[in-house]
C-alpha cells in the first residue's frame, strides 16, 4: 500500500504520470466523474483549513466518492486525548483512503504505521504539505510546458514557509533550475536547506530583499504569506507581515510571461488589483490543486480508468 | 611518585570496551541499559592512556549474544570494542555510525509528535554518514 508523505516520494517519472493523469482528468473530467463510486474518503483535520480539505474533498466528489470526516481537533476525540495512532486504526475500519492534517510535524507518519488505507499527508505543522507541492508542480508544468530551466523567485516568508521547502527539494531534481530567494534577513531560507541542498547540489541562487531587484529576470515568482501561527512573539509577526506587497507597478518590471504563484490564503502581500493581471495565477492553481487530488486519489487507490 | 593501579580480574567471556572518553561511561552504562543486566560489571574511571591521557574502560562479563552494541558507533565511534571468549580476545569490534538509533535520545522540536502520542519510540534516522547527522524520523529536526 502506497501512501503520500512528502514530495520526494514520487520519483520525476512517477510525478510525470501523476501529472498526466492530472492533465486528462482536466480535459475529461466526465470520463472519471464515476471512478470512485463506492469509495469514501476521510478528512481528519487536526486544525483549521479551508483550502486544502475542501480540495481534498471536491477531489473525491468529483470522482463519484464520498466523504466524511472532521474539520478541528475540538470536534474529534483528539478532544478526549486519543491518540493518532487509535483514531487512525479506527477510521480505516470507516473509509478507503485518508487526508490527514495536524499541527504536529510527523502526526501523519505515526498514522501510516497504523494505518490499514493509503494515508496523505495534508499538512504537518511547519514540516510537509506534499500535495500543495504537487499542485505547484502541475501548475508551473501546465503554465510554462516545463519544469526545468528556470529562474524562480522565492518571495516572502522563507525560513518558516513549508510549501516554499518542500518546493526546493521538489524542482532541485530538474536540470536548470535556479533560485533567487527574496525574503527579509529576518525570515531567510534555513541554512540546512541552503548548504544541504542548494550547495550540496550545486543548485545556483542569490538572496536580495528587495523584491524590484529579482522581478526582471524571473520566470516565475512564488510569493507566501507571513504566517502568524508560526511566530511566538507577536510584535516580530506585526513587524514582518507586510514587508512585501506585490502591486500592479512592481508587476510592470516583470517579464510578460512571468506568471505568480501563491499556495494562498493570502492577506496583503499581493494587492488585488494583481488579480486581473493574465500572469496572475494564483486562482489557477488552485483549480489545479483539486486536479492533482483527484489523480492522487485515484493512484493511491490504484484505480485504473 | 607513587603510581595507584587498579586490577579488576579479566572476564571469561564478554566485553571490554576500551578507549572511552574520560566520564563517558556512566552514559555508556545507561544507554546500554546495564543496569538491568544480571551479571558482573566493572567500570573503571580516568584510567591511565598514553594515546588519550585518561581513559574509561567498562567490563562486561556476559554472554556476547547479549547486548546489542549498535548504539555505541553514535555515542562514539572511537571506543574499541573487545569480544572476550575463553579469558582471550577473539575479536577487535570496529563501531560503525548505526543506521537507526531508537529510545537513545529525545526530539528537542516542541512541534514533533513525539512530544504528544503516547507509546511513540524516540527513532532517529542517519541521514548524512559524511557529516554523522541524525534526524528525528517523524519531524526531520537534526540532532
């Protein structure tokens, strides 16, 4: 049995089916509309999201399965103290594959050892949220045709923004690629992903703060929110939330097929009046992120259509 | 000068392990759980070394099949190991880094699930042999 816990657990090649399957699921969505009839998929969302588990969600409603689930530890015997490892033996005796959320780095993993149903990883604390990663991927593929030889800017909160690590260690696997990570010195790229990774693979990058000086030469800019549940001090959350704005006067000194990329929610790093930008494509992903969930889903399940 | 020897008889079988650092073996002691074992233990403090200065040495006489030494290559990979059959030793043990540790040391990352589930093994996993890093297997925090 297959499960999903981070990224790195496809190899390129099976990431390019999974994006295939994706890309037809697109194109044909009738044609899969029924492929999980029967099936029933559970959401266990240790804690608030609205993104993610309804994407999940619509993933399975799509395919013609069903849900349940539950969407806060307040409302799950987490409340009564129940451990990961005793909700998730009981809810395989419920569904057919899960989607798992916790606070907690590594809740998931304890889930697969216990676990009698593929388990994905829907977010673990500040540690993997692999199918987000997965999205961006199908994302950037469906937008540029490709996913090497690149120059894509990291921009935002780079030392506590998982979506931003597990895409480095995601296109660090295709030729051509380079970085240029924008972020205040407050909030730059952990040294272990830089030396382990970047230097490690010879993977060239520059760090700037000011997002004007990387815009003209990027491919792609992936902007992240500062996120405020990853601080302990509040005055240090005050101080960098709104360091970067992304407006419609900065947008002019990007390249015209410079697309921009957020895993969202976003609050005020990227002004509305960007939306109505064609290299805005932040909707698009998360149209793309449902796509990629429903090929998941039907992989995992080993689900031919 | 007056030289102080200490003689601790030598074991019929079992291990001496040798070369450890000065004030390491009462963590070697207990991560090696030979509290709970029911057999002859000496350990001997800030011994003489001409290649160390000072030197602990633990004596273990017990069946070899006994005790796992896996976790010693990760407290340090520089003590020598000595298998002991018939008083004689049969074997020089090199110590490798273990591939996995488990219960040996503790997550520090307050956000890991080991600081919540119930029952959960402490596993750290080699991920780097080059530069001797463990990560915690279910968070990846470094040790």
């Amino acid at each position: 049995m297959r499960h999903l816990m981070s990224p790195l657990d496809f190899t390129t090649e099976e990431l390019d089916s999974l994006m295939d399957l994706a890309e037809d699921i697109e194109k044909n969505p009738k044609k899969y509309a029924h492929a999980c009839e029967g099936k029933k998929l559970a959401t266990l969302f240790y804690e608030p999201s609205t993104r993610t588990r309804l994407s999940h969600e619509a993933a399975m409603l799509n395919l013609g399965g069903s849900i349940l689930g539950f969407s806060s530890a307040d409302s799950s015997s987490a409340a009564k103290g129940e451990s990961v490892s005793d909700t998730i033996r009981t809810v395989s005796c419920y569904a057919d594959i899960c989607a798992m959320r916790h606070p907690k780095e590594g809740a998931p993993m304890v889930a697969v050892r216990h676990a009698g149903i593929p388990v994905i990883n829907a977010g673990d604390g500040g540690h993997q949220h692999p199918t987000q990663t997965l999205t961006d991927l199908l994302t950037i593929r469906q937008l540029k045709g490709h996913l090497d030889n690149m120059v894509i800017g990291l921009c935002g909160d780079l030392k506590f923004g998982r979506t931003v690590h597990s895409l480095i260690h995601a296109l660090v696997r295709y030729p051509g690629i380079s970085f240029i990570l924008i972020s205040p010195e407050e909030l730059r790229l952990p040294g272990y992903i830089r030396s382990d990774v970047l230097d490690q693979l010879g993977i060239p990058y520059k760090e700037v703060v000011r997002l004007e000086d990387a815009l003209p030469s990027l491919d792609l800019l992936y902007m992240t929110r500062v996120q405020k549940e990853r601080f302990f001090n509040e005055e240090d959350y005050v101080r960098m939330k709104d360091f970067y704005i992304l407006d419609a006067r900065k947008m002019e000194l990007a390249p015209k097929d410079m697309y921009v990329l957020h895993p969202l929610p976003r609050v005020n790093e990227i002004a509305v009046e960007v939306d109505d930008d064609p290299r805005a494509a932040y909707f698009r992903q998360v149209q793309y992120g449902v796509y990629i969930r429903m090929a998941l889903i039907l992989t995992l399940l080993e689900i031919k259509v | 000068m007056v030289r102080s020897t200490l003689n601790v008889s030598s074991i019929s079988e079992g291990f001496v392990l040798d070369h450890i650092q000065a004030g390491k073996s009462m963590e070697i002691y207990r991560q090696l759980n030979l509290d709970e074992l029911d057999c002859c233990v000496a350990i001997i403090k800030n011994a003489e070394s001409g290649k160390m200065g000072k030197k602990d040495i633990i004596k273990i006489e017990c069946p070899i099949d006994r005790i796992d030494l896996n976790v010693l290559g990760f407290i340090d990979h520089n003590i020598t190991v000595n298998i002991i059959k018939d008083e004689k030793i049969v074997e020089k043990m090199s110590l490798q880094l273990p591939k996995e540790i488990k219960n040996v040391v503790t997550c520090k990352n307050p956000r890991c699930i080991t600081s919540i589930e119930q029952g959960l093994d402490q596993v750290f996993v080699l991920t780097d042999p080059a530069k001797e890093v463990y990560r915690c297997k279910y968070c990846e925090e470094k040790y």
